[in-house]
C-alpha cells in the first residue's frame, strides 16, 4: 500500500515526505511507531482492518477559530483569488497530504468540496466542476472516497433544519442538496453516503411539532434512498447519530435510537451507522457502547474517528489517542467481524494552539497509531481463551435444558414461577469485571 505522494502546481508540504513505518523505537514524529499498513493481522493486513479516510473540512478548511475569536493558521490554498480557485489548490493539497499520509480513503461535504453558489445551479455547476478535478485525483493516486455527504447545517436557511424544517421550501432546498451530494458520491465511486442531522432537532419543545418533523425526515431519507439506487448507487447509507451540539435535541440521538428509527420505517436494509467517539460520549455513552449497539444490530456501518474533553460537555474533535479508548473501539469491530466497507475517518481537528503546517501530519500519525495499537491489543484481547471463555460462561445457562427453551420462546410465565419454585435460591455467580478488566490491561502491555 506504499503511494507515490502526489504534488500538483504547487508542493503544499514541502520537507515532509511519504511517511514512512520506523517502528516502537524511532524517535521520529513523522513516523509511523505502529500503524505498518502491510502488516498482517488476524488474517488482514492492518490497512485492510482500518480503512483510515482523512476529512476535507476540518483537516482543509478548519484554521483553529472558535466562537471567542478567529482561525490561528494560514493555509495557501485558502488564499486563492476566487473561491473555485481556493477548491482546486485544497483539493491538490487535500491529495498531496493522503499520499503522503498513506491513507486510503477521504471523505467530504459538498460544500468542503466546491463552493456554494448564488443559485441552486449554481451550486450544482460548482460541484460538477470540482468532482470532475476529485476524480482525476482519485485515478492519479488510487485514493478513493469513503463518503460524502451534503452539508444541510452552516447556511442560514437551515437554522430550523434541513429534511426536517418547519417550511416546506427548505426541505425542497435540502433535497436538492442532496440529489447534488448523492450524483457527487456516485461519479466518485463513494462506499457510503452520510447523514448526520446536525440541524434535524430542535431547540424549542413547544414550538415544534416533533411527530410531523420525525415523519418526514423518514419520508426524506426514504426518497434519498431510492434516488441513490436509481442513479446507481449500490453503497451503504450511513446515518451519524449524535445527541445535540448545534440543536438542544437531535432527532438521530444515539446508535440505539436510530436503530429504532430506521426499523420503523423500514430502511434498515439500506442504512447502517456511522459511530463518532465524542458523539457517543455527549450522549452519555462510551464509544465502545455505541460501537456495540451498533454491532449488535447488524448496523455497524463506518466510525468517525476522534475524542472529546472529560472535563467540558462539547463536541471537541480531538484527535484519538486515547489508547483505552482505541482498544475497546477496536475489541467491539473485531467482534463484529469488521468494518466492511465502512472505514476509520478522522474526523477531527487539530487544537487552536497548533499551528506548524506538520502539526496536520502529526495529529494524523497519532491517530493512525493509536488505532493501530489498539488493533494489536484488540486481537490478542478477543483471541485469548480467558477472554472468550470467562463471557460464555456467564452464559452457559441458557445452552442447553430450560434456559435454551426459554431462549426458544417455549417456555411462558406460568411455566418460569414453577420452575422457579421448585429451585432452590440461585446462587450468586461473579461477574469476574475486575478480571476482565485486568485482562485487557495485562495486554496492553505484553509482546506482539
Ligand atoms: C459534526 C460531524 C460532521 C459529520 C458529517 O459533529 O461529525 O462533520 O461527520 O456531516
Ligand atoms: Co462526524
């Protein structure tokens, strides 16, 4: 999986090369200590397990300005005479950084991608124009697009909502934003195609009919659904829960509640999830609990991957390096078989403070890094017999006799009380947490 790193018009990265795998002991911050692509692991090659994708709007267009004052980076594309002009120089940039990163897979919002325009054609020839350019990069470098998805959360028009707006002409405008992103997806070969709801809730209770809002952002999703088969598209639909942050509540809360949703209204065959690790954490969850989730609702789809701040209740974006945070990520998708054709997207941004161009490469390395290691561990966790063993035989009740026919639904409550009363007091049997618990630590920390 080695690229030639690809440079255009102008090197954007000058000085920083492909980077390179050197292993536990180098000292090298634009080196890779663990994430070795063509490394083979329990039975795939570490690129192949984590289908690392790199975004276009945080990592090329976020220049650190938060709500109590402007960016603290300078990129050179951003300083192009027009804004079609600033897409192209980004997009190459965007291009030189996967290949010198070695990544496989990016993703963007349509709006990232190409300038909007004054008029919804506009905006559509902007589009077509920057996806022709995308796709030349694509066939150049080999790098291919994980998802897109169609940005229905900065413009002032979406204030109350995209799919799930009070005012029937924004829905309109949102569904051609949509048809635009998907006909995007498609040209470029996406994998997946993405909704996450950052306007599709509400702020007021009172003023919001949240029955009827629910109600067509399922008739929303459904007509998306069945323009993207018409035009081809054969990917998985992707949803990205998230409890709140901009709205007071959003509709796609968590993975359990939007699995709920999409079974309702009969498009989980189309549509699986997309995890974010500091999504999961503002709904009170762990990451892991929603990879699960997710998991166990044959609708683990794809991750967004990055960390929030334990000590404030916002969606921070760091980048993952938090390794207890990587195993258990990397436990759960294990589990679950993988990520099929989802991937590992970073969607993160790099701290306000940061502000050396490599800083970019290094907080990318980080990630890919720690994921890696937390696959290393992650595989010897769910292939160590202790591990297996020690949650079967929580289990084991439930194999064979009454508990295998309570399973099978054959035994009713009636037949339970006398059961039941037969028995004598059940005895107490550990949940053994603690062992598990020091199990995983111990592998950690041993050998590959
Ligand atoms: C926002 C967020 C988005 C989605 C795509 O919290 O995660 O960037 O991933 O719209
Ligand atoms: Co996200």
């Amino acid at each position: 999986m080695t690229q030639t790193p690809f440079t255009g018009d102008t090197e954007y990265f000058p000085g920083i090369g492909a980077i390179p795998y050197e292993g536990p002991g180098s000292d090298n911050p634009l080196a890779f200590k663990a994430y070795d692509a063509d490394r083979v692991v329990a039975g795939k090659t570490m690129a192949e397990h984590l289908r690392f994708a790199v975004c276009l709007w945080h990592t090329f267009h976020g220049t650190g300005n938060d709500p109590f004052g402007p960016g603290t980076r300078e990129y050179a594309w951003n300083a192009a005479a027009t804004p079609l002009d600033a897409a192209r120089q980004r997009l190459d940039a965007a291009f030189e950084f996967f290949t010198k990163l070695g990544v496989p897979f990016w993703c963007f919002h349509d709006f990232d991608l190409a300038p909007e325009g004054d008029s919804v054609a506009a905006s559509e020839a902007n589009l077509a124009t920057m996806v022709e350019l995308a796709g030349e990069r694509q066939t150049e470098t080999g790098v291919e697009l994980l998802w897109g998805t169609a940005n229905l959360f900065t413009h002032p028009r979406y204030m109350n909502g995209g799919a799930t707006n009070p005012d029937f002409s924004v829905v309109a405008r949102a569904g051609a934003q949509v048809k635009a992103a998907l006909d995007a997806t498609v040209a470029l070969g996406g994998r997946n195609y993405v909704f996450w709801g950052g306007r599709e809730g509400y702020a007021c209770l009172f003023n919001t009919d949240t029955k009827r809002e629910l109600d067509h952002f399922a008739t929303f999703l459904t007509q998306a659904r069945d323009y993207g088969r018409s035009i081809g598209f054969e990917g998985t639909f992707l949803i990205e829960p998230k409890p709140m942050e901009p709205m007071h509540h959003q509709y796609d809360f968590d993975a359990q509640t939007v699995t709920g949703f999409l079974r309702h209204h009969g498009l989980a065959g189309d549509f699986k999830l997309n995890i974010e690790a500091n999504h999961a954490t503002l709904s009170g969850h762990t990451f892991a609990h929603d990879l699960r989730m997710a998991a166990d609702a044959g609708l683990l789809g794809s991750i967004d991957a990055n960390r929030g701040n334990p000590q404030n209740g916002w969606d921070t974006d760091q980048f993952p390096t938090d390794m207890n945070d990587a195993v258990q990520a990397m436990i759960v998708v294990l589990e679950a078989g993988g990520l099929g054709a989802g991937g590992l997207n970073f969607d993160a941004k790099l701290r306000r403070e940061s502000t050396d161009l490599e800083d970019l490469f290094i907080a990318h390395i980080g990630g890919m890094d720690a994921f890696a290691r937390g696959l290393l561990v992650a595989d010897r966790v769910v292939s160590h017999p202790r591990y297996r063993n020690l949650r079967a035989e929580r289990y084991a009740s439930f194999d064979s006799g009454d508990g295998a026919a309570f399973e099978r639904g054959e035994l009713g409550l009636a037949q339970l009380r006398d059961l039941a009363a037969a028995a004598s007091e059940p005895a107490r049997i550990s949940g053994k947490q603690e062992r598990v618990e020091n199990l995983i630590n111990d592998l950690m920390f041993s050998e590959d």
